[in-house]
C-alpha cells in the first residue's frame, strides 16, 4: 500500500517538529511524566483511547472499523526515555536538559509510533482488528517492558504479535535491516565478593590472599567462552570492576568484581551462570577461601520469529524497495528490552538506517554528539503501518 509512503511524507514536517520537542527535554527511565504527558496529549487530540502502564508507560488502542469480525490484536512499540549524559551538539534542538540526552534515538522511535498512531487511526475503516501503541519507559536502565507485561499490557484485548524497531547509526537513511532468530543477546550482570583473611603484606603466610584468589578467577572465567560454549555461538565474560585493598603492605580481607555475561541462547546463558558459581567457588575453596556471587536476571535473548519477518520484509519492500532491505548477517551483543515482548509473543525487531554522511551524521549511539538523519521519521513511521495494516488484513 503506497498510501502509507506518501501519507507519511505529508506529515513529515509535524514528525521532525515532534522529534525535535522531544530531543529538546529527555527525561530519564521511570522519570518520563513530561514525555508521558506529551504523548497522551497527541493521543486525545488524534481521538485516540490509551491507558496508562509502569508509572509512565502509555497504550494507545485503534480498532480497526471496517466491516467483518477480525480477533487479531498487534502491538507496535517504543521506548521514550533518554540517558544521563551531556548533548554537545550545536544545533536549535539541543538537550534543554543538563545531564540528560536522547543519544540512542527513543525520541525518534517515539515520533515515528505517534506518527504511526495518526495514519493508522485515520485509516482504521480500512481494517478491523486491533493496533496496540506501547510506549514503553526504563529501556535503558531495567526495562519498562517487563513492568508492562506484568500490569497486564499484552491483555484485553491480547495481543498476538508484535514489532518493534531501533534506529541504526551504521546504516544509511531510506535502508533497514533484519535478522531471523536471534537479534540481541541475553544480559546477566553480576557482583562477587571473594573473602580471605588480612594481614601484614610481608608475611603472605598468616593470611589467606583475596587479590590472588580474585587474579585466579579473572583469568579462569574467561575458560568459559574460549573453552566450554560452542565456539559458533557468541558469548561474553566480562570482569568490569575490581576493587580490594588500601596500601602496598596490606593484604586485605576481601575484593569485590563486577561483571557482565552476555549470551545467544537460553542454554548458553543457564550455562555460563551456573559455570561461573562453580569456577568461583572452586577456585576460592582451593585457597581456603570462600566467595558471595550474586547473579542478576536482567533482559533475555531477543528472538525474531520467521513469520513476522516476512510481513515485516514485504512490508517494507513496498515502502523503499527490495534493495534497502538488509540482512542483518551477525546478532548484536548489547541487550534490548523488546526482548521481554518477543519472548511472550511472536515479535519481530529490526533497524532502521539513519547515518547520513553529508550532513554529519555519523556518530554512534550513547555518543555526546549523537544525532539521526530526520528523513527516516517517514519511513519508519510508512513501515510501521504497513506491517500493522498487513498483518490485520491477510
């Protein structure tokens, strides 16, 4: 349906109008009421009905008018909250807001779900069924969808698919990609506190060494990807922090490591944690120590289902042609909380291109001087209502 492509660009001045408002006041995750507040103000002016989740969470519901019984509920989504960093850009639509910044692009996701819920409202005689418009708080620290899901946002009426985008610095405007299967990896942050005993530096002998303990565990959990997960399924121990110790003739009591896995699978995942506990307590046995671990479950694997790929692969065929349309050849190892959706429903995630080299725009995301190529807006927003309108009418 061409319509969406040239309706989009009309209202493309109103999406870089809202995108600009947006970037111009970032709020923070879970701290959203000012973003929240804007986006059921566009909701009621679009006569749109929505209910609110997780605090600052919006949904916003479109039924479909068009003659005939149709059951099928999907959901469209974005993340709206920003992050604590300084914008350095030079440009009129700056963060207003000392600190904080858009500089992963949910203001440009949340434009083009706005957008979306526009041109699918005035367009809803031509399906029936039922869009859901989820917008969702906390990406970027522990996860507005989980919150969601919990307060009942995949129900009544229940949704049955989903979609999802992110925008992609490495990709050049007007082209998306997308993967099938795994997207994004799975995240376990952990703490660990090795325990010894103290003493005087000069003689190791009276004391049990945590530093050394803590120097056998950095180097020994790195076995885990490098010898015990199938080398073709990506995976990552990282040992970020360590702190233990106060003067050069001290052996402390204890140090404590923080870290992060990252894993492919469920089974990976289930594997590294319990692999970890192991080489850890083993090795602080061995040295007549003993160690705290605590493992965080943060966001899982994000998995793309085959069906919803393909409606999302025509739909955007039909939007910028078969030869802006990517494969995603590697999955990413960051995390993304779409994932908590996709894995309570068949979802599709996919990226969509907003690197523009003549106009400057190169930066990656979490970057000070993070920016997108606003020409994307209308074609995110074009995709967004083909998949929904493809997958109510078929």
């Amino acid at each position: 349906m061409k319509g969406f492509n040239i309706e989009a660009n009309h209202i493309k001045d109103e999406l870089i109008e809202i995108r600009r408002t947006l970037h111009q006041y970032p709020e923070l995750g879970f701290e959203e009421t000012n973003t929240s507040k804007f986006i059921k103000d566009f909701l009621r002016k679009e006569g749109i009905q929505f209910k609110e989740f997780a605090g600052t969470g919006v949904c916003g519901i479109i039924e479909g008018t068009k003659e005939g019984v149709n059951n099928k509920v999907i959901g469209l989504r974005a993340d709206i909250d920003g992050l604590p960093m300084q914008d350095k850009k030079v440009c009129s639509y700056a963060s207003k807001v000392s600190g904080k910044m858009h500089a992963c692009g949910h203001d440009g996701h949340t434009t083009i779900l706005l957008g979306a819920a526009k041109l699918l409202n005035k367009n809803k005689d031509k399906f029936n069924g039922t869009v859901k418009l989820i917008f969702e708080p906390a990406e970027e620290t522990t996860g507005g969808a989980k919150v969601m899901i919990e307060e009942g946002v995949l129900t009544n009426p229940t949704v049955d698919v989903m979609c999802g985008l992110h925008v992609e610095e490495t990709l050049d405007a007007g082209m998306i990609m997308v993967r099938r299967g795994t997207v994004n990896a799975a995240s376990n942050p952990f703490n660990i506190t090795i325990k010894g005993s103290g003493g005087h530096g000069a003689y190791p002998d009276t004391a049990i060494d945590p530093i050394v303990m803590a120097s056998h565990v950095v180097t020994s959990l790195q076995s885990i990807v490098s010898r015990e997960i199938k080398p073709v399924n990506p995976a990552v121990v990282t040992i970020g922090s360590i702190h233990g110790g106060t003067a050069q003739n001290i052996i402390p009591n204890e140090v404590k490591l923080g870290g992060i896995i990252r894993t492919m699978t469920n089974e990976d995942r289930e594997f590294a944690k319990a692999r970890l506990k192991e080489i850890v307590n083993g090795i602080c046995t061995t040295f007549r120590g003993s160690a705290e671990i605590e493992i965080e479950e943060s966001y899982p694997c994000l998995y793309n289902d085959d069906n919803m790929v393909k409606i999302l692969e025509d739909s955007a065929i039909n939007i910028i042609g078969s030869e802006n349309v990517k494969v995603q050849k590697n999955p990413k190892l960051g995390v993304e909380s779409f994932a908590y959706f996709a894995n309570k429903v068949p979802s599709v995630f996919y990226f969509l291109g907003i690197r523009n080299e003549e106009k400057g725009i190169v930066h990656p995301a979490h970057n000070s001087l993070f920016d997108i190529d606003e020409d994307a807006l209308p074609i995110g927003v074009a995709i967004q209502c083909e998949v929904a309108m493809n997958y109510l009418t078929t």
